[in-house]
C-alpha cells in the first residue's frame, strides 16, 4: 500500500502572532509539529505495519525549515519526505493549500493508495485542508477518524466519532482520512531511525514541478479575504451556579428567553 501522509509545522500554540495583513506570522517564531500530525504519523506507520510491502510518503507546503519535521517523521519509520516549498505558494488559504498539496501528491506518489492527514492544525483550526485535497483528487474522504478497525489492500473499516457516537464506515482506496488523537502516548524515535532518516534526501518541489500556474496558488489563488483576525477575549463578567442539571436546563432556558 503507497501512503501519503500530511503533515504541517505549526507556531508552538502558546505564541501565536498575527502579521499586519491578518496572516499567521511565522518568521521569528518557534516552531512544532501539528499535535494532530503526530497522530495521523502514528496511524499512517501502523497501517504500514500491517499490510506488507508499505511505504510512507510525508508531504508538507511550508518553508524550507519544514524540513527538520520531515527528518523527524522519517526518523519515525516514513520512508520518504517531501518539501513543496515556493515563495508563490504564500499567503495560500485552505483552497490553495489542497491544491497544491494535491498536485504534489499527483507528481510524486501517482499510484497513491491512501492520503492520511490530521483533523485540524492548531494554527488556521479550519479542518478544511483534507476535505479540499480528497476534493481536487476526486477521493472518497473519512473525517473525525478515530480508530482502524480492518484493512487490506482494496478497503478500510475504519471507526469515526460523531457528535452523538461512533460509527463504523468502510471505505474502498485509493481514498483519504482525517485522523484524531487517541488515548497513548506517541513514539519517540530511535537513534537508529535519526541517523537513517539523516543521510535521507528530502524532494523538494516547486511550483513548476508540480505544474501549476501563478494564478492557481499562494494569494492569486485563494478566493478566501481575511478581514480581520483577534483573539476572543474572555468574558470576566461571568457568573458561576451550583445545582443540578434539571435546574441549569431550566435556568438556561429562562436567560436565553431573556
Ligand atoms: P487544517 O485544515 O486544520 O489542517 C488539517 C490537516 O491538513 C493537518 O493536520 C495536515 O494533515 C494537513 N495540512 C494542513 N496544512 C498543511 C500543509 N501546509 N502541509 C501539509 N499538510 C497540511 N498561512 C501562512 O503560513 N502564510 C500565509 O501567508 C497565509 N495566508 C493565508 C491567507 C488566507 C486568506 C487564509 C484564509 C489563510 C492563510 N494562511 C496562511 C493559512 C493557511 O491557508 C492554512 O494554514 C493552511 O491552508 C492550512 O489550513 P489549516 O491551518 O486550517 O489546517
């Protein structure tokens, strides 16, 4: 099974910072990968355990440093790693982000089996970058994935959490999925794997590789403005009640209704 896996550098979240046209300032600032990748890496290498002859391919659009989390995911066990990294591709929104990311994953790994990608990236939050890739692949998508149940080479029986349960779904390849965390504590890598994973070649593909045009990435591709970004201030102002659930309903109700 050919797996291509997604994964994004994000700010460490307690230092996020907004440039003066409303994007995500990046420069200057320490960087980790998305918590949520660390979990689809895990899910992606446990398939790869499972069906014989796997291989992993880790793609990330980002800068050039990106590359040090793409050294950390191989030292993990993915046997590849792409960068897709251009100064054109900035300022992408989530619709320029699948693009790109889906015409990498066309030139690089062709024949792909599976797209693995985390839910959300703690930075932009949008959970939009997965469904936008399945969408310029033409891919069946699995969301909120919390557990793999089955798999062979043709299908996954895959568990995924609803807002009310879980629910089964089976899912015919090639396809994506959008992992979540779980209950565990994620490997760490092993000497052997970093010293592997630092002799590896990292294929870095630019806008002409990938065969796209100026209009179709970074800025000049995304339709999505960003008006304004801020942070959501707390209210300070409120007010605390002990009691049961039946009176907090009823309570509820009563300051809703005003
Ligand atoms: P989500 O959709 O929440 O991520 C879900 C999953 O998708 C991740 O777990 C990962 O598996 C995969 N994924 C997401 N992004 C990547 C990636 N880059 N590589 C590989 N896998 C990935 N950001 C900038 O850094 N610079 C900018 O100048 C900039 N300009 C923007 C302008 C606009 C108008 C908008 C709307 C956004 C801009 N962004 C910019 C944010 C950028 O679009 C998002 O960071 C990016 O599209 C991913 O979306 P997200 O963070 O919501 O990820």
């Amino acid at each position: 099974m050919k797996i291509a896996l997604c994964v994004k550098q994000v700010p460490d979240t307690d230092d996020i910072k907004w440039t003066e046209n409303n994007t995500i300032q990046r420069e200057g600032v320490e960087s980790v990968i998305n918590p949520y990748d660390v979990y689809a890496t895990e899910f992606a290498l446990d398939l790869k355990s499972k069906v014989p002859n796997s291989t992993v391919t880790a793609f990330t659009m980002g800068p050039p440093q990106a590359q040090d989390m793409l050294r950390k995911v191989m030292s993990l066990g993915c046997d590849d790693a792409v960068l897709i990294s251009d100064k054109k591709f900035a300022g992408a929104d989530t619709y320029a982000t699948g693009r790109t990311i889906s015409a990498a994953i066309k030139t690089v790994l062709p024949d792909f089996d599976l797209i693995v990608c985390g839910q959300f990236a703690t930075d932009g939050d949008t959970a939009q970058t997965g469904p936008s890739i399945a969408n310029f692949l033409d891919l069946a998508q699995v969301t909120y994935v919390q557990d793999l149940i089955e798999v062979n080479e043709k299908y996954l029986v895959l568990s995924k959490i609803l807002e009310d349960g879980i629910e089964t779904v089976k899912v015919e390849l090639p396809s994506l999925i959008c992992v979540m965390p779980k209950q565990f504590e994620p490997k760490r890598p092993l000497i052997d794997g970093v010293i592997s994973a630092s002799k590896k070649e990292i294929r870095v593909c630019t806008m002409e590789d990938i065969g796209l045009e100026p209009q179709m990435c970074g800025l000049k591709g995304s339709p999505t403005y960003v008006s304004r970004a801020f942070r959501n201030i707390a209210n300070h102002n409120a007010q605390k009640f002990k009691m049961n659930v039946f009176d907090s309903a009823k309570l509820l109700k009563e300051k809703i209704e005003g």
